[in-house]
C-alpha cells in the first residue's frame, strides 16, 4: 500500500494508522455533519487531537491532513468496490482496513441521505410558514376592513334618525361601492403575492437539486478519470 508523506511534520501513513484513523471516524463520524459545517470541522479537529495523543504507533498530524487521508481512503476503497462488483467469479478476503472502509462509506451514504431529507423537510417547513404568513396578513386586512365598515355602519345607522337626503343617500352607495371594489382588490393581490412567494420557493427548491445532482456528476467524472488514469499507467 503506498505511503502519503506529509511534509514539514515528516509523518507517514502506515497500514496500523489508517485502521486507528478507520477506527476514530467510526466513533466520532464527521460525514454525520453538512459539508463545510462548524461542527464538521469540529469533528476533523476532534480526530486529529484523539490521534495525536496516541502512544503507538505515534501520529502527527493535523485537521486538513486527517481530512485530505479520509478522502484518499474513501475514493481509493469505492473505486475497488466497483471493480469488484463489474468482476465475476472473483472473491476477495477482505482485511481489517477494508470493512473498516466498506463500514464507513455505508454510514457516510445513509448520512448524506439524511442530510439532504432534513433540508428538504426545512424547505417545506419554510414554505409552509411563508404561506401562513401571507394568510395571516390577508385575514388582517379583511378584518380591518370589516371593522371600518362597521364603523360606518354605525355611523349611517346614526344618521337615519335624521331625514337624508336623495343626494345623500347617492354618495353612501357610491362609496361603499368604492369600498368594496378597493377589498377585493386587496384579496386579489394577496392571492398574487401568495402564489408569487410559493413559486419563488419551488425555483429555489429546484435549482438546490440541480446544484446537487451536478455536484454529483462532477464528482463521478472526477472518480472516471482517476480510474482511467490508473488504466492508461498500466
């Protein structure tokens, strides 16, 4: 197995190193955490300091070399699984090292599937709350403008006791007219602004998914030419 060497701490990989690495990811499980998280990166120091107090074998390592060894041991082991899988007839003994990987990818797939389901359910949660919000305000606005037309309700209601006029009268009806024109004008812009938020949010809902998915394609691409990288140098 080849040896990565660190430069300036003058460390090198060992096949015992990588199954204490192998050993201290299963316990503290930094793929539990979004990519480029506090308490991801926590994690990556959390390993590093478990590992740098070990006796034997002796570690020196940091955050970012843990974290550049996680992702040469995780590429290298996925790109022998699927060999394997395209190979038939051929059974491989598997050492400690590779369940201890096969383990670790496991987890770091169901992890990531559980990352993205919680965003997922955060999305509609939001929308959910925004669509609320518009709700509410449009029952505000409907209530205060029944509340000012009982106002005048009364007010009118006042004003019969006296003898009114035809004039008056005319101008009372012309006014509610205008009134109730002006409150449906208001329900239909709070339709509009509601439906506007909701299809506002599925946009950003999808362009998250194909942020993902070329994520995803740019890292298969990257995995095919390691491979035929490797294929070419034999």
């Amino acid at each position: 197995m080849a040896c990565v060497v660190f430069h300036r701490t003058n460390f090198v990989w060992t096949k015992d190193h990588d199954i204490l690495f192998c050993r201290e990811l299963l316990v503290t499980e930094p793929y539990a955490h979004k990519v480029r998280s506090v308490e991801r990166a926590k994690a990556w120091e959390q390993i590093a300091s478990s590992l740098n107090s070990i006796q034997a074998p002796k570690f020196r390592v940091r955050t970012r070399s843990v974290r550049d060894r996680y992702t040469l041991l995780t590429t290298r082991k996925a790109e022998q699984l699927r060999e394997e899988e395209k190979a038939s007839g051929i059974e491989v003994t598997p050492t400690e090292i590779d369940l201890l990987l096969e383990e670790i990818l496991e987890k770091e797939k169901a992890a990531r599937a559980e990352i993205e389901s919680g965003d997922t359910k955060k999305r509609k949660a939001e929308q959910d709350k925004a669509s609320a919000d518009i709700r509410r305000l449009a029952m505000e606005r409907m209530s205060q403008t029944k509340t000012r037309e009982s106002d005048v309700g009364e007010t009118s209601s006042k004003k019969k006791k006296t003898r009114r006029s035809s004039h008056e009268m005319l101008e009372f009806l012309e006014n509610k007219s205008e009134r109730d024109h002006q409150m449906k004008q208001e329900e239909l812009n709070l339709r509009r602004s509601e439906q506007e938020a909701i299809t506002a949010m599925m946009r950003q809902q999808q362009q998250q998914v194909q942020n993902l998915q070329a994520m995803f394609v740019s890292q298969q691409t990257q995995a095919m030419l390691v491979l035929l990288e490797k294929v070419v140098k034999k």
